[in-house]
C-alpha cells in the first residue's frame, strides 16, 4: 500500500516538473521572441538615426550651397551696381547737344515754337526727349532761373481728372508747394501743366491743353 502511495507521489511529482518544464521552454521561447524583435527594433531604430545623420548632413550641405550662392549673388549685385555707376558717370560727363542747356545729366532747350502741350511734346519727342519732368527743388530752382512763366511742362491730368502725372508716369502731387493757390484749379477744361509767374517765384498751375505755349523739353543723359 505505502509503495502504491509513493508511486502515485512520484507520477505526480514528475508530471508537475514536466508542466514546469514546458512552461520553462515557452517562457524562453517568449523571451527569445522578445530580444528578436527588441533586435529588430534596435537595427531599424540604428537605420532611422542614420537617415536621420544623412538628410541632416545634406540639409547642412545645402544650406551651405544657398549662403554661398547668395553671397555670390550679392557679390554680383554689387559689381553691376558699381559697373552702372561707373557707366552713368561717363554717360553724364557727356555735353549736351547744340543749343542744349545742361544741369545735373539733364539737357533743357525751348520748343522752337509755340503750340498746345500735345503739340509741344510732340515737339520735344520729335528731337529724342520730352516735356521736363521736375525731379527736385534744385531742378526747378534752375529751370526757374531762365523761365519767363507761361511755359509748358511735363504734367497733366488729361487721363483720369485730379490725378496728376508726369509724362515719365509718375504722379505729380496736387498737395505740392509750387502750385500757385496752393492746389491746382481744377476743372475738365484745365488738364495741363504751366509755370506762372508769381512774384516773386515761379509757380505751377493748370491751363487748357489747347493754349498756345513754349515748352522746356528735356532728355537725361543716363539714358
């Protein structure tokens, strides 16, 4: 009977230490799985920090590659602006032509005869320049100088009532101190512009473009 008991013991005991030992095996073969992937995952992690280092590098590189060609660049911008200045100091050391007055790199003359500001210009366009485009208050203080007043110059609002422009396309203020008044006239039958003897300036105000008036024509010489 004890025998019997003991073997029952013994069968027990060994099919316990089998179930321990295949739980033993699966546990390891869970384990085994688990360093292969943490593996895996270490090799891709390793792969991602490398494509990480190279597009890095390459960033780097073309940044590199864009501060130098805009360093180049402004190098090269640098150059024509000084090749332009150079160039536009020799174009202004040029004389004017006969009869021509010159100031600063423009050339003034009259209109040969009078006529309407389109027939003026015209005029002016005719001998490779245009009706003068007052720039600065030295400009006018010179054209001033030999201004007898009633003279045409390059402005007019013919285009779009009261908005003043050059004939170079940029606009001439109508809050400008050289109006006499103040301000233009106004009016859709006064769409050119004049200078008027005021004394004791010489002003700007708006005229029929029909009149009859000398013009100052004008050409720069940069150009």
């Amino acid at each position: 009977m004890l025998i019997l008991v003991l073997l029952m013991l013994i069968n027990k005991s060994t099919l316990h230490v089998e179930l321990l030992h295949q739980r033993l095996k699966n546990m390891t073969e869970q384990h085994k799985t688990v360093l292969e992937k943490t593996v895996s995952m270490d090799r891709d992690t390793e792969q991602l920090l490398q494509r990480l280092k190279n597009v890095t590098e390459q960033h780097k590189t073309v940044l590199e590659k864009t501060i130098s060609m805009d360093r180049e660049m402004q190098q090269l911008l640098q150059r024509q602006k000084n090749v332009t200045e150079r160039r536009d100091s020799l174009l202004c050391k040029q004389d004017c032509a006969g009869g021509w007055y010159k100031f600063g790199c423009k050339c003034y003359s009259f209109t040969a005869w009078s006529g309407s500001w389109n027939k003026s210009r015209e005029f002016c366009v005719v001998h490779g320049a245009d009706l003068v485009v007052v720039d600065s208050k030295e400009e006018m203080d010179y054209i001033n100088r030999w201004l007898g007043g009633h003279i045409w110059l390059g402005a007019t609002d013919e285009a779009s009532e009261g908005m003043w422009r050059w004939v170079d396309g940029t606009v001439l203020s109508a809050a400008s101190p050289s109006w006499s008044g103040g301000k233009p006239d106004g009016g859709k039958d006064k769409n050119c512009l004049k200078s008027v003897w005021e004394r004791p300036n010489i002003e700007w105000t708006d005229e029929s473009c029909e009149d009859n008036r000398y013009g100052i024509c004008e050409y720069n010489l940069m150009k």
